[in-house]
C-alpha cells in the first residue's frame, strides 16, 4: 500500500493494527489448542499402552512373585522397560519392601504412574501379594510436539493470514473512500456553504431497499444543513424579543423596594438599583461592569449567581464581603435565570436582603443551643426534660439508648410513655416523678428497686432524680429527670454476695471434708487390705468390695466438696477448650439420648485452666441440660472470642480478651426464682440431686477469674453463659510422660501422717507387700528419724502428708531431708488432689505424689513406679 494512503487514512491503518494483533493472537491460540489437542492424544496412548500391560502382564508377574521366581520376575520388568516411554517399575511387598527396576530423573510426581493390585487365588482363597507400579515419562511426548510445532504454526499464520487481508481489502472498497467524502464536505461547511447538498458517489441504488448506514449518514448531514438556516432566522426574531425584555427589567429596578441587580449571562452586572449600592456600600457607576464570576472571592455566592446563569434558581446567604465596597456584610439572595422566548439563558436577576440584625439573634440562640448541647453530651447519666404538664421537651443521648426512644418522636409525648417504671418487687407502675417533683417544689430520687422499661421492651434497673426547671421568678416552667443504668452494679453486687456465701461455706467445707477424707482413707484403706484375707469367705468379700465402692463414691463426694476450700485452688495450664468440652460432653452423654451440636471456630483464643476442674464444669451443665430434656433434644454448644466481656469486671478483667461458652437447651426451662438459687450450694430441683454440681461449677468458674450466668424460661430453655479469660500465651502446654514398669521388691519406708488411723492403715498395706515401714506424725519426727536412718540402713522411701495442722507439713520437711540426703526418694500424700504442691511436685522436690484416700494396688503401683520410672 502506498506511504501516501497510509498517511491519509488513519481509521485504516487502526483497522490494519487490530487485524495484525487478532490475527498473531488467534494464531497463538490456535497452535495452543492444537498442541494440547496433541498432548492429550499422545497421553492417552501411553495410558493405553500401561493398560495393556495389565492385561498382558498382570498374571504371569503375580505367579512369579508367587513362586519367589526373582530371576524370571527381573526379565519380565526389564522387557517391560524396552517400551520407549516406561522408565522405572516397582513392586511394593505387604510388609513394605520394594523391589524395583529402572531408574527415574525427577521426582515421582512427575510421571504417569499406574498401579495395580497383586492377588493370586490359591484355591478359591484371594492372596494378597502387594502393588505393582509402573512410572511413565511424558518426554517422548514433548519431543514430538517440538518437531510438529514449526509445521501447525506455519498452517495457521497463512489461513489467517489470507482471511485479515480480504477483510481488509472490503473495508476499503465498502467503507474507507466513501468516509473521507464525508468529512471533506463536513470540514468546508459554512454559513455560505449551505445550500450545497451531500452526496456519494457510487452508482444509483434501488429506492425500494431501506438506506444502508453510509447514506443514512448523508441524509442526517443534509437535515443539519436545513435546520441551521431556520435557525439563523429564528435567532433574529429572538433578539428582538430580548430587547423588550430588558426594558421590562430595567423598570422593574428602578422600583423594587429590595436590591436588584441584573447579570448577562456571563455574570457581568449591566444594571441595579440604589438599594444595592446601599448594601455593597459601592456606587451604581462602579459597579456596573463588574464581573461577579471572576472577581467575587465568596465561592458560595459564586456557585449561586452561576448555578442562575445555568438556568436553576439559586438562593445565597452568608457574609459577603465587598470588593468595590470593601465592607462585610450578611446578606441573604435569591438568584433566577432570564430566559428568551425560546427558552434560553440571556442572563440573571438577583435580590438581595441585607439581614445583619436577623444573623445577630440567631447568633445568640445558637450560641446558648450549643452551651446546652455540650453540658448534654458531657453528661453521663440520662437526661430528659418536660413542660409543665409532664410532655416530653428533651432527651439526650444517653436517654435515647436507655429508653429506646429517638428525640425526634420523644418530643410532645407524656413522660408516662417515654420514661415508663415499674416496680421490680410488685411490677405495678410507678409514681410519674414530674407530679412528685411539681408537687413539692423540691428535689426527689426514686425508690430502691425502679425498673425502666425500654420501647423495645427491655428491662433495665435503674437510679435516678428529679428537680423542677424554675423561670427567672422563680416559677416551676417544667422538670429535668436525671437516671442511670445500674443494672451491671445490681446483678454485681449479688455476684458479690454470693462469692463471699461460698467463700464462707467452702471453709467450713473444706475444713469437714479434710477430716472427713482422713477417715475415709482409714476406712478403704482397711477395706482394701481386708478384701486381701484369703480366709474371706464369698458372702462376706461382697459385703466388703460393696462397701469399697461405696467408699469410692464418698471419696468423689468429698473431693467435690474440697473443690470449695483452699485446696481445691486450680492448678492452671495453657489450654483449649475445644477437646476439653467436647470429651467432657461426650462422657456425660453417652448413650443419652440427647445429642450434642458444636460451634467452636478453629481459632478459639487459648485460656488458663485447670483441665479437670473446668471439664467437672462442662458436664454438670451439660447433665443438667439432659436431665432438662427427658424425651430427648439437642444441646448446642457454641465459643466465640470477644474483646471484652462485662461478667470479669468481678476480678478487674472488664477490658481483658476473654472467651465466651455458651450451653444452651430446649427443655423445661425455670422461672425467674429457681433460676436465681440454682448456684446456692445444696439447693436442687431433682429428688436424687445433691445440690452441688452448679454451686461447684461458679466455685470453680470465680476461682479462674471467670464468671457464669443462667437465661431461662419455661418451656423454652436454659442458657448458661460462662465467661474466661484468654490467655496470653499462644501455645498449649506440653504434657510430660512417664514410662512405667510393673516391678516390686522388699524396702525400708518412712509413713510421715498426723493421723494414727491413716499411719496403721498405710503400713498395713505396705507391710502385706513386705516393705520394712516406721511411722511418724509429723514433719520434725520424721526428719529425725531419716538423719538417724543415715548411720544405719537409711530409707529406701518416704511418704509425707502436705498438711500437718499446728506442725511441720511435708513441704517444709521434704527440703530438710533433702538437706540431710540430696537423693532421697520422698513421695508427698495429700487429699487436696488440686493443691498446686500435688500437680507440680518436682517443683518442691517431690519424687511423686499420691491422693488420699488410696487403694493398695495404687500405693504398691506408685512405689514401682518410684524405683522403676
């Protein structure tokens, strides 16, 4: 194609650029499909083949392996790797041996692999001999495509090649030449061109067929031509129009009482009135000609005299500063767009009113709005006001959210139904405060036990007072109500109350359950060694192994009731509650029917806890729940992260991370009363209940620096809501383990034991396995014995009790045998199973610890454990 042609068609040479990218683009997408169309295919083949060999193969390779033929089953994967594309086979043994040959380049993941299943049928029995792989390697296939590449490209460039250029060539026959003729006639058109008519030149066409695109191009061009020349003469009459009008204007301005300026409509004043030089402060004759667009500095006055000349009415109001004049003044206008008599802009008329008297009131009233509106929102309590016959004038903000009502539909309505109480003892409706307060002229509070009840129906306790709005003579002109929210500090406070209640009862708890677990020790432990006497007969050694499990079931009776006093401290680790509550759950509900649905998102924050102690929590509530729901049903359990949770404030923790538990069923559901005891110690509504499980599970809770809250109501359900603190860490804490062996044999051991009862009984048991044992009662005895110990046959062992009431415990002694033998064994025995001593007994220098009461398979169990661990 000629330079020149280029040149001149700009819109062809594009067409030829997109031509060009289509067609390297669709080439390159061709070849593509062509290629991986041939991929496939290659593929294909290969996995064809490895099929084959299956069939081919499969049977006399299992026989080899049968036969432990090794020589025979070399030849044949050797004649299978003659295959151009198989590299590498291998068979895997059922123990886990491979024999393989061939060898691979790549990883394994980068082969057609095939496997097949080895089983040979010895006598209608199926044996199974293992796997058998065959590896493939696809670099045949890519050398292929590599040597067909050169010919699908050289194909494809020409076909399309020849399709861009025909298309081409017919948008230049079509298009192109006659587009040109368009625009040469459009560029020469003027207001003396306008008789000349468009048109193109090619040959005549049959009127009977509709205007293809080009001609109805042609015709447009020629109806522009047409209504340009009406619309010169139209513009002449127009003009004549607009004289009359502004004489009009100009008649109007000489009278109007207001200022009046009149703007062209490029906002220059052509004229206006004397009232608007008193206003600007500036004479008529300098402000005519002055251009408001360019020279006024006030952008808003601005955009109101261009939004006029636009053809929208506009309205200013603002202090306007002078140019000509020089002086500020606050003025309000109205701006109105001047239209011919064909509608369009010839300019604007403006009025302006000098308001500076009007801006000084509202300056005063607002002045004394914001005053109120800051002492308002600086104002943490509630806040509403009312006329004199009790209608609502006012609420703030904090009164919006404590009532439910929005200032707005506040305003104009009696207190009664925006600030509606009620008594929390007798529900009955309260007093109205603004009758109390213009009743007697003074101050008033509210009695205890008010109760807000919100629009939205909430219930909030609350505090508040109520003082009369006095005029400046003194006279009562409406009231102000002042309130808060106590309903946190209530609920609180009773937590409050309740935690010193089971402070109380827990020391006087923990005091009769130590007693009680030392005689109970003496008795299993007699038990457990009576049950040893091979003269028993059948009769009396069920009597005993009845009153061993009743034992058993005393001891868990009393480690719970040990849960309440100081030793039942929690002994904390960094943990998740995930396993803890679905294992804890599972257990009680096993083979309940209830069921259990979970809701606990994988990234759960960690907390301290005691994992027993908060796995006793979850399945008390969840048998609570079940017991709730004796046809059956779902408990949902669901755990969330929040920020902070208001339940910790108890123990400082308000704005701490914490992790919320929520346990909730559709049973039975309880009424307000029962709900408000469930957590007193020993209350219970079930006839075998001993009314400690809940009073455990908030023992526990508050011990963790949590807290749990019950929602019930009959016939719907219960939800508990527990609250804990996260954990700062990170990562769970590792368990330690021990290996164990089962080995005993004869050794001195020193019983260190304030009871006489828990002394005998331990070396009894002892003694039946033939240890040599000396007792002591206290920590002093005992460390005199192990120094006289060491002048002849020291002890193997020595078991202390922690607590020795007005002596030496075993904390205290155990340092001091260490002192005397830094090898010494010592093993610490205590009935506080959660006693961080008990937990963390290598800390204190421990070898061991057991719990009372102990059965002599666990004493016996543990001393193995001591000398064989």
């Amino acid at each position: 194609m000629p330079i020149k042609m280029l040149s001149e068609y700009p819109l062809l040479n594009r067409m030829l650029l997109y031509i060009f990218l289509f067609a390297t683009g669709t080439t390159a997408l061709i070849t593509f499909a062509n290629l991986h169309s041939e991929y496939n295919r290659q593929l294909d083949s290969i996995k064809t083949h490895l099929s084959t060999i299956q069939v081919s193969q499969l049977k006399s390779l299992t026989n080899n392996i049968w036969t432990v033929n090794k020589e025979s089953l070399k030849i044949q994967l050797n004649s299978m790797l003659q295959h151009p594309d198989i590299v590498f086979e291998e068979i895997v043994y059922p123990d886990g041996t491979v024999f393989s040959v061939g060898k691979m380049a790549l990883s394994k993941e980068k082969y057609i692999v095939k496997e097949f299943k080895l089983n040979f049928n010895d006598y209608g029995k199926t044996v199974y001999l293992g796997k058998f792989r065959i590896y493939a390697s696809t670099e045949n296939i890519k050398d292929y495509l590599f040597d067909k590449l050169p010919r699908i490209i050289t194909s494809n460039i020409f076909i399309i090649t020849f399709v861009c250029g025909f298309i081409s060539f017919l948008f230049i026959l079509l298009f192109n030449r006659h587009l040109n003729r368009i625009a040469n006639f459009t560029k020469t058109l003027d207001l003396n061109s306008l008789d000349n008519h468009l048109h193109l030149m090619r040959k005549q066409k049959d009127t009977s067929h509709p205007p293809d695109e080009l001609e109805k191009i042609v015709q447009a061009i020629n109806q522009m031509r047409l209504r340009l020349k009406d619309g010169i003469r139209q513009r002449e009459n127009t003009e004549l129009i607009l004289r009359e009008s502004e004489e009009k204007f100009r008649l109007i301005f000489t009278h109007s009482p207001l200022a009046v300026v009149h703007l062209d409509k490029d906002g220059i004043i052509k004229t206006c009135n004397d009232n608007l030089s008193v206003i600007l402060g500036a004479s008529q004759e300098t402000l005519m000609g002055f251009s408001t667009l360019r020279s006024i500095v006030d952008q808003n006055m601005k955009s109101a005299i261009a939004a006029a000349l636009s053809g929208k009415d506009s309205y200013y109001q603002g202090n306007y500063l002078s140019v000509t004049g020089g002086i500020t003044t606050p003025i309000q206008a109205r701006f109105a767009p001047l239209l011919t008599s064909d509608g369009s802009i010839s300019g604007a008329i403006g009025i302006l009113i000098d308001i500076t008297e009007q801006k000084q009131t509202e300056k005063n009233l607002a002045d004394e709005k914001e005053r109120l509106a800051v002492t308002l929102r600086s104002i943490g309590d509630g806040v509403i006001t009312t006329d004199i016959s009790g209608n609502v004038i006012l609420l703030n903000k904090v009164a919006e959210e404590l009532t439910g009502w929005g200032h707005q539909e506040a305003v104009g309505h009696p207190l009664e139904e925006v600030f509606h109480i009620i008594s929390e003892l007798t529900g009955e409706q309260c007093e109205n405060p603004v009758t109390k307060v213009i009743g007697s002229g003074q101050t008033v509070g509210l009695a205890n036990h008010t109760v807000l009840v919100a629009k939205d129906g909430r219930k909030l306790s609350i505090a508040d007072s109520g003082a009369p709005i006095l005029d400046t003579e003194s006279n009562i002109i409406g009231v102000v109500l002042v309130f808060r929210d106590v309903t946190e500090q209530i609920k609180n406070e009773k937590e409050m109350h309740k935690i010193k209640k089971l402070e109380s009862i827990g020391v006087l708890a923990g005091g009769i359950a130590h007693d009680f677990n030392n005689i109970l020790a003496a008795i299993l432990g007699n038990i457990n060694l009576a049950l040893f006497d091979t003269t028993l007969n059948d009769r009396t050694k069920e009597l005993l192994e009845s009153a061993e499990k009743a034992s058993t079931r005393a001891k868990d009776l009393t480690q719970q009731l040990l849960t309440f006093a100081k030793g039942g401290e929690p002994v904390k680790e960094v943990s998740s509650l995930k396993n803890v509550i679905k294992d804890s759950a599972s257990f009680v509900l096993h083979g309940d029917k209830v069921a259990c649905r979970y809701d606990i998102p994988e990234d759960l924050w960690l907390v301290d806890i005691d994992k027993g102690q908060m796995s006793q929590v979850i399945q008390n509530i969840v048998l609570n729940a079940s017991h709730a729901m004796p046809e059956g049903g779902v408990i949902k359990i669901k755990c969330e992260n929040s920020s902070s949770c208001d339940a910790l404030q108890l123990h400082g923790l308000k704005k701490r991370k914490s992790v919320k538990i929520y346990i909730q069923d559709n049973g039975i559901g309880m009424t307000a009363n029962v709900a408000e005891k469930i957590f007193d110690p020993y209350y219970t509504t079930k006839q075998e209940g001993s009314g400690l499980g809940l009073a455990i599970s908030q023992s526990i809770l508050i011990k963790h620096q949590g807290n749990i809250r019950v929602e019930s109501s009959p016939g719907v359900g219960t939800l508990f809501t527990i609250c804990l603190p996260a954990s700062e860490k990170t990562k769970p804490q590792k368990q330690k383990s021990f290996a164990k062996k089962k080995i005993s044999f004869q050794a001195n051991i020193l019983i260190m034991d304030d009871d006489a009862m828990l002394r005998n009984v331990a070396k009894e048991m002892l003694a039946t396995f033939g240890h040599e044992v000396a007792l002591a009662a206290d920590g002093e005895e005992a460390v005199k014995l192990y120094q006289k110990s060491m002048n002849s046959g020291k002890f193997d062992l020595v078991i202390m009790d922690l607590t020795i009431p007005g002596g030496m415990g075993g904390k205290e002694a155990v340092q001091k045998v260490l002192d005397i033998d830094p090898a010494a064994k010592v093993i610490v025995s205590s009935g506080y199973s959660n006693d961080p001593i008990m937990a963390n007994f290598k800390d204190f220098g421990f070898c061991s610890a057991i719990v009372k009461p102990y059965r002599l398979q666990e004493l016996s169990k543990l001393i193995d454990q001591v000398f064989f661990s």
